[in-house]
C-alpha cells in the first residue's frame, strides 16, 4: 500500500474517532416520581417502604383515593389501626362499588370495622329520625386568605364516635348542599368528632355531644376550624 494511502487511512481513522467522541449523550431518564416507587415496593412486598412513599405521594395529592387504596393495603401488614383509618376513608370517598371501595369494605368487614350506620340524604326514606336519637344541623361557610366567607359546596362531613365510649361504633357521613348546609337526620345520642377529612389537615375538627333527643345546630365557620380550635390535635 502506497504511503500516501496509509496516511489517509490514518487521517479517516482518526477523524471517526473524533467524530464518535463528539456524539451527545441520551439524556438521562427522568426520576420516578414516589407514586411510581410506593406501587413498586408495594409489589415486592416491601410495605414499611411502600406506606412511607405512598404518604410523600398524598403530600402532593392528598384526595387521590389510588393512592389512598395502595397506603391501606401497605399499612394493613404494618399498622392495622393506622389501615383501618385509610380503609374508612377511601370507603366513604371512592366512588360506590368501584375496586377500591369494594375491597375496602371487606377488609373493614372482616377486621370488624364496618361503619354500621352511614347517614343518608335528607329527604331519602332512610333519612327518618328514629325516637330517641339526635339532629345536627349547620352550615360550612369558610374565607380564604381573608376574603369572604363562601358556602362549601359538596364537602364531606364525618361524625364519627368516640373509643370507649357508646357511640364508639357509630359512623356517619355526607356531602353538604349548595348552599353549604347539612343534616344529621338521625344520630345515635353521645360525644362525636365532626371533621370534613378522616386522614391529613381537615379544615374542621370538633367534639360534638349530642343528648337524645336534642336537635343541635352547629355552623362550620372560620372561627372554629382548626387554624382557631382543633379538639382532636394530632401528634406531629
């Protein structure tokens, strides 16, 4: 091969290897996010970690039901009590015989923590007050940021009883009215907790005591929310 040949061969040779070296790189790929990673720990079993990164998951969307679903099911192999809580909540939440609801409800049936009695609507038959038991009605009016008070549209309301005490197995919830008002229509008599959120900040939560008989009214207003009144305070 003649000199002049070699040399550019040579030339080329070196010339590719310049050419390979500039290539870009791929991009490197983009992080899973916590709800990626809860659903795959929770897959392999690895609960403790699943229930810590479903919960950094809800801190982004805290009414997510899925999410909700999957931090139940990790929790029931860690914290039955803690499950129970989030079993409730999706129950009430997720919408009526959708997967996540139905499964709820068994786990809670067979774990003994079945809300016997769910409230209904007002004006529905089972709506009927039965003799002895109690009324609580209101209205959720809350500002933002200072502004003025609106109704609370389609907010759900929990009136959940007391441990050791007779309304300890008592569960009631509903959504409020346009105008934000609702109705207990029918309410075994004792002390309740009335908050709109079972798990995570809720803008209200209060002690109620309800006497047989009585007919109760008690406004959710700003004056009493959490932010000026909190009866259940939670540990941080």
């Amino acid at each position: 091969m003649r000199p002049r040949a070699i040399a550019l061969i040579g030339l080329l040779a070196l010339s590719g290897v310049a050419c390979q070296s500039r290539v870009s790189p791929p991009p490197p790929r983009a992080e899973e996010g916590p709800a990626t990673r809860a659903r795959a720990a929770l897959e392999l079993q690895r609960y403790p970690e699943a229930a810590e990164l479903f919960q950094q998951a809800l801190e982004r969307t805290p009414e997510s039901v899925s999410l909700r679903y999957g931090l139940a099911v990790a929790l029931s192999y860690v914290d039955r009590a803690a499950a129970g809580r989030e079993f409730q909540w999706v129950l009430a939440t997720a919408r009526p015989g959708s997967p996540e609801a139905s499964e709820s409800r068994q786990w809670l049936a067979r774990a003994g923590l079945l809300p016997q009695r769910l409230s209904a609507p007002v004006g529905s038959t089972q709506a009927e007050r039965q003799v002895g038991h109690a009324v609580l009605t209101g209205r959720a009016l809350f500002a933002e940021n200072g502004g003025k008070a609106e109704p609370m549209r389609r907010l759900q309301l929990f009136l959940v009883g007391q441990p050791d005490s007779p309304t300890k197995e008592e569960r009631y919830n509903l959504r409020t009215a346009e105008d934000g008002s609702f109705t207990f229509p029918s309410v075994v008599p004792g002390s309740y907790m009335i908050t709109n959120r079972v798990a995570g900040q809720p803008i209200w939560r209060l002690r109620v005591e309800l006497q047989p008989g009585e007919e109760k009214q008690l406004d959710l207003m700003n004056d009493n929310s959490v932010a000026a009144r909190d009866d259940f305070p939670q540990p941080r």
